[in-house]
C-alpha cells in the first residue's frame, strides 16, 4: 500500500490547528499570540508529552478525566 503523499500545505494546516488546540487548552485568544509565544507553546507543549510519556510509558498518554 503506498503512503500518502503529504504537502507543505497539510504541515502547515496541520501546525495551525494544533496551535488553537494548545491557545483554546491553556484560555489564550489567538489574535493576542506572537512569535515568542508560539515557539513557548509549542516547546511547553512538546515538553509536556514528553514527560507524560516518560512517567506513564503510554505514548498516546490523553488525560482521563
């Protein structure tokens, strides 16, 4: 079966949905987001899997509520 192939359109589409995720997750409004504050979410956010995934070894690690 061959893969998909993938665009620089779906990476980006792909980036900006998950900055509204990571904006409406921690209560901040888009149009108040600047380049710092992007390269803070993302890191924060990557930071965050990561630690998640090392503490439960469950790379899919979703919060249960």
């Amino acid at each position: 079966m061959e893969k998909p192939k993938i665009t620089v359109a779906d990476v980006i589409n792909s980036v900006g949905e998950t900055l509204r995720t990571i904006c409406n997750a921690r209560g901040i409004e888009l149009k108040d987001v600047d380049d710092e504050l992007i390269d803070r979410l993302l890191a924060n956010a990557f930071e965050e899997y990561l630690a998640d995934e090392t503490n439960t070894g469950d790379s899919l690690n979703v919060p249960h509520k």
